[in-house]
C-alpha cells in the first residue's frame, strides 16, 4: 500500500524525500511554496533534477501537492480570486513537471452565502486551472470541515461541482477524515455515501487524520492517529476497507507540532497489518 504524510520542502525541494523516506513513508503530499502566501517562486531546476533522481532512487511516489490554504475559489476579490487562481495553476505545471499526481486543494469559503451564490465563480475559477494543467495532472478538491462556510462539506456540493467541470478526467477528490468526522458523517458509512453522491472512481487520495474535535463540530482539527475523538478502532477498520486498497493514504497528522514522525506511519502500519 501507499502510505505516507506531509512533509516539508523547506531548505531544498528535493529533501522532502529525504523526509519522507525518514520517517518510512512511501508515498507523500508537500507545499510547492511558502503556505502563507498565494505567491510563488519557480523551483531550480537543478533542484528538481537533485529531486527526480532520489525520487527514482527510493521509489518513493506518488506524490501530491497541497494547494495552500489561502487559496479561495470564492472570494469577492478579483485580485484575490486570480492570485489563488495563478497559485493553483503553478503547482499543476510544477506536478506536470515532476511527475506529481495533482494538486490537493481547499475550494474555499462563501463566508455564510451558501454554495448556490457562488458556484458558478468556482467552476469558472477549476475549469480555468484545468485549462492550464497538464495531461493527466489531476486538480484534486477536498471535503471540508465546514468551517466558516468552507465549500466541500457536504458530498452533494462536491458533486454539484464536480458535474459542471468541462474536463472530468482531470478531477479527483481527497477524503479527510478528520473533516468527514467534523461534518457529520461516521466513517462507518462514508464510504457508501461517498459512492452513492460523489462516484469511488473519483477517489483519488485519503488524508487520514484523527480528530482534536468532537464529531459534527465543523471545527478542521487534527490529531494523531488513535489519540483523538475518531479514535484508532474506528481509524484502523476505515482503513483496511477493501474498497480503499489502491488508494494512497496521506496522513496529515501533527505529530510532536512539525508534522508526522515515524512512529505516526508506524502506527497506520500496525493498524492495516
Ligand atoms: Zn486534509
């Protein structure tokens, strides 16, 4: 299986496999640039050679980026809305380049105006990056909280946008967890629901992550796996459902504040074995 968490490509962006390969993933999700802004900088490309030779190296893949979480699909700001637009434009040509699955993204927040009013904005705003992704590189959007207003709590949303999208093999979604949970819905049945509204063939990626809040609290808390309100037996039988056995698992975990450590993919492992 795939299994691995989100590291950092801070120094140098070929150490995320370093990372990675140091806490005993094989899979893994970074930054393609500073998560406190929408701006960005293209990458050496020494720097991404340095990167594809460790990656062909370790075997380590895939990988997935995630789109920062300034990004919003919803915003009233036209400079805003284009800034988060040009972000998610330049991780897809940088996955482009690097052979990276796609980009993992927050659509957004209607600040309270509901889905309806700004729908056709989002569509307009994924149908435009998609435009400018590569082939075969997927613009993967998450389920939400619900926090604030975050577009992506309720599967059907996901849906409805998903059904407006001009290039539909260019689309996958990330299932959170922790976001499953705080939106109301028991891991036991997700899955089923996630079938019947969204489609398992658009299941690109898990992000398995224990909860810090309780259950339909709307409120995106992480927490380590068995050590949160989702809690390990129901984490671990989420996990070994057969359904997910080609889906790479990416844990979004805090460990000690700087992320997954290797006793955190030791944990997902123990649970799937
Ligand atoms: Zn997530």
């Amino acid at each position: 299986m795939h299994l691995g968490g989100h590291v950092s490509i801070a120094g140098s962006f070929d150490k995320c496999i370093d990372r990675i390969a140091e806490i005993g993933g094989n899979c893994l999700m970074t930054f393609a640039s500073s998560p406190r802004s929408l701006q960005f900088k293209n990458i050496d490309p020494k720097l991404i050679q340095k990167y594809l030779d460790k990656k062909d190296e370790s075997g380590i893949g895939p990988h997935f980026f995630h789109g920062v979480y300034l990004v919003n699909l919803a915003s009233k700001s036209k400079s805003y809305l284009k800034a988060s637009i040009n972000s998610l434009i330049f991780y897809q040509q940088l996955a482009g380049e690097i052979n990276a699955v796609g980009t993992i993204f927050h659509i957004g927040s209607h600040m309270g105006e509901g889905l309806e009013k700004t729908i056709d904005q989002v569509v307009a705003a994924i149908n435009f990056t998609l435009d400018s992704s590569p082939k075969g590189v997927r613009l993967i959007l998450e389920n939400a909280a619900g926090q604030g207003g975050a577009i992506g709590e309720k599967f059907e949303d996901l849906a409805q946008i998903i059904s407006r999208v001009g290039d539909k093999s260019k689309i996958g979604v990330c299932l959170d967890t922790q976001h499953c949970f705080a939106a109301g819905y028991t891991l036991d049945t997700v899955l089923e629901k996630f079938d019947r509204i969204i489609g398992l063939k658009r299941l690109s990626v898990i992000h398995l992550n224990d909860s810090k809040t309780e259950f339909g609290s709307k409120i995106d808390r992480h927490e380590n796996i068995g050590l949160g309100k989702i809690g390990e037996v129901s984490l671990a039988k989420f996990a070994s459902d057969a359904r997910l056995k080609t889906i790479p698992f990416i844990l979004e975990v805090p460990g000690d504040g700087n992320g997954p450590r290797k006793q955190d993919i030791d944990t997902l492992k123990s649970m799937l074995s």
